[in-house]
C-alpha cells in the first residue's frame, strides 16, 4: 500500500522521531538519501556539475548536506541562495567541501538542478527571483527535494509558478502532491527515502499488486454461479447498443457468477457474450446509465429500489439523490461538476477536494475518473489509482469499468473497495491489453481475467 499523508501528521512524526535522535541525525538522513538519489540519475558523480536552489527552510539544508555528499565525491556543486537565511550548518558543510555560492549570472550550466527552494510548509506558487533561477537551464533534468516547490502539498493543487521536477526524492512518506493531479503530474518519479516515522493511518492510499490480489474475491470449492454473484445491467438504448455490450463486457470479466442484462440491445449483447441472461430476475449489484435513453432516470430508480449496491454512471448520474450509501457514481470532472453545480476548470483545479465534497454530499462512494483516478468515501477517506496509461482515455472505457466494479460488488465487495480494486484492475488490464500502445474498451474488458489470474496465481505461488 502507497501510503500518503498530510503536512500535520509528518510533522507530528518527526518530532517524536527528533526528539530521540542526535541533533541532525534526521536530516542526514534524508540527505543521504536524496545525494544517492542524484548520483543514480547522473549515472555517477565524479565530473559532475550540480546546481543547487537553496531556501530557507529544511529543504533548503538536505540540498546544501546532499551537495556536500556529492562535492565529497567528486562533482562540482555551486548553490544559488534564494534567502537570506539558509541552513548554516547545511551552507558549511558544502563551502568545507569546496562547493561554490553563486548567482543567477555566474552560475555554470548544470548536468542536474536541485530543487530545494519550498519544503512541505510552503503555500502554491514560487517567488520571483525563485522563478528566475529556475528558468535559467530549462533543459537540465530537475530534482525536487520532498516536494516540487509551489505545489498544494496537501491538496494536490497548482496555483501560480510551481517547479516541474524529474525526480522527487521524498521521506518518511508520500504527501498527497505526489499521488493527486495536478500536483502529481509536476513530480514525475517519485522516489521514497524512508525515515521510520510513526505515522497514523494515512488518509490516501494508492492500491499496489499485492493488496489488489488479497481484495480480489475468489470462489471457495464448493461455489456456484448463484453464491459467486449475480451482476444485473440496465445500459444502452437503441441509439447506443454499443454501450450496453461494452458494460456486459466488463461485467463478464469473470468476477461474478452470472451476468443478467436486462435492456433493448439483448441481441448485440448476447452475440458477443451468449453466457449473458437476458432476463429479469434477482441480482446482487446493479449497474445502470451507460448509454442510457430517456427512461434511465426510472431504470437507477428501479434498481435503487433492489435494496442491493448500485454502480450509477454516465447518463444515470444527473438524476442521482443523496442517501443511498450503496452507491457507487463513477463521474469524469465535467460530469462531477454539473453534479456539484460548479465549471470542470474548478474540479480539474482541486480534485481531491471536490471528490470529496460529493462523496460527503451523496453520502457514498464517488469515483472521479482522471489520469489518477480518485476513489472517496463520505468518512474522507481516499484511494487513488495510478495502474492506468494515457491510452486509456478511449470512448468506451468508462462503460468497461463500470461493469467490472459491477461484478465486484456483486460478489460481496463493500462500494469503497470495489470501486478502487475495479479501477486498478482497469488500469491494469490496459497496460496487459496495448503492451504500452493502443487500446480498445474491448480489449481492456478482456484483458481484466488475465490480470486477475496473475493476481492469484502470485499469492499461490
């Protein structure tokens, strides 16, 4: 599990953690990790030119100890002083081992620049003369030291100058930058340096392989298709059959027992999946709304009425009211915002905190779908996924996912984990159906089995 957690809780942690080391011992640390960090992306250090941007704070005194470390070694590391005051034992440490302060107009071009301008404590967007150091070797790989200086660090948020980093060289543990768009997408790798930090139980999590392969329901001996679960789809429309047998796809990706769809396109459905039923009967999760007609907002109320999770998507969505707590809305931002009355520049803006306030507003589970899709839960509680690749956002896809987190919920899955399995495996499944190219929704749902079976077969082994 990718742990992520909030300014307060690192700080809370590494007090007690200072308290109990030698003065110092914590930063030396975490330097040390972050000059391996460098001497790894650099192929070596010996010859090697390092510039550091040097702030006030502690990000400032793991940049100036690291590029003793690697002065140490060989390289030639200058240091631009972005304040007046810096960490002096860190500033010594690197003039003793004859590192150089320069400044922005005798700086020499860099083979690496590191960013040490803004630690966690920073607020979005950078200083002038911050920004003007960073411009002056745009093309020179860049190293974030904890965090890209000028991001949201506990919303994820961009607003204003921020650093766009290579690397990121974090410790003790993931802050929420580093998982949730926008901010993610200016940390590029993110390298954990651990510190064995007593942390509290983190507030975002990032599903990895192995916590999927223990969520993911398997049958026991004695299963049939009735005990394995039943998943129920209400989607598509004359206009859209296209849509109904992408989530019959999905929902038949092996997860449940039995499929019954119950829609006007049964014949499309069942030319491509004839196991599907196409029946109404007793189901243990419904999905409903993708590709939906005019009658759609009767179809959520009618498999609201089950009693049983419902997955709620695309055309299903605007008609969604609060207080059904075994929902599961699976909306891309423009359809978050028009559920939250606001623009999709706003949701795409702050998505932590929008997929947040409608899982507190539905009062259930909200999967925000993006290039790191979000999963929250009305307690606060967030997951996010990053198995996905670019080539996922393809017409289609959402229709797939909804029926596979349809099947999960039907073989007994509560909606937060069935959301966030179902969107790994997605994720996953996209990776296996390209081999890093294109994909179709087709291949993706057809590609979750062998996903699964990779799963299970490593927790066999």
């Amino acid at each position: 599990m990718r742990a992520a957690h909030t300014v307060e809780q690192v700080r809370a942690a590494e007090e007690v953690e200072l308290a109990r080391l030698p003065e110092g011992a914590l930063m030396q640390r975490a330097a040390t990790g972050l000059a391996v960090a460098i001497a790894d992306l650099l192929g070596g250090v010996y010859g090697r030119r390092v510039l550091l941007l040097v702030g006030s704070g502690d990000n400032g005194g793991d940049a100036l100890y690291a590029g003793a470390q690697l002065a140490r070694r060989g390289a030639a590391v200058e240091a631009i002083l972005l304040s007046e005051q810096v960490h002096a034992a860190g500033l010594a440490a690197l003039l003793a081992r004859h590192g150089r302060v320069v400044d922005t107009t005798t700086a020499t071009r860099p083979d690496v620049v590191v960013d040490g301008i803004v630690g966690i404590g920073g607020r979005p967007g950078l200083r002038p003369n911050a920004v003007e150091a960073l411009g002056l070797f745009r093309d020179v790989p860049v190293v974030a030291v904890d965090v890209p200086s000028g991001v949201g660090v506990d919303t994820g948020e961009l607003d204003g100058p921020h650093v766009v980093a290579d690397l990121t060289v974090t410790f003790g543990t993931h802050k929420p930058c580093h998982l949730v768009d926008p901010a993610a997408s200016a940390c590029g790798v993110v390298d954990l340096v651990g510190l064995d930090l007593d942390l509290p139980e983190p507030p975002i999590q990032a599903l990895q392989a192995a916590d999927v392969a223990v969520l993911v329901p398997r049958p026991d001996p004695f299963a049939q298709k009735y005990t394995r679960g039943v998943v129920g789809v209400r989607a598509g429309s004359p206009e859209y059959t296209g849509a109904a047998v992408l989530t019959t796809s999905g929902a038949s990706c092996g997860l449940a027992g039995m499929v019954r769809y119950d829609g006007p396109a049964a014949d499309e459905v069942r030319a491509r999946h004839p196991g599907i039923v196409a029946s109404v009967g007793r189901v243990q999760a419904w999905v409903v709304g993708p590709g939906g007609g005019d009658d759609v907002d009767v179809l959520l109320a009618a498999c609201l009425a089950d009693g049983v999770p419902v997955v709620a998507d695309a055309a299903a969505l605007p008609h969604v009211e609060p207080g059904h707590s075994r929902l599961v809305l699976t909306p891309h931002a423009g359809e978050l915002a028009s559920m939250l009355g606001t623009e999709r520049d706003a949701v795409e803006a702050d998505q932590l905190g929008h997929v947040r306030r409608a899982a507190a507003h539905f009062g259930c589970t909200v999967l925000l779908k993006g290039r790191h899709t979000l999963i929250a839960d009305p307690g606060g509680r967030v997951r996010v996924t990053t198995s996905g690749v670019p080539w996922l956002a393809v017409a289609g896809a959402g229709d797939v996912l909804a029926g596979v987190i349809g099947a999960l919920l039907a073989s007994g899955l509560e909606p937060f984990d069935a959301a966030s399995v179902g969107s790994w495996l997605h994720g996953a499944a996209a990776t296996v159906a390209g081999g890093g190219g294109p994909v179709t929704p087709e291949g993706v749902a057809d590609a979750v089995a062998t996903v699964v079976s990779g799963l299970t077969s490593g927790l066999q082994d």
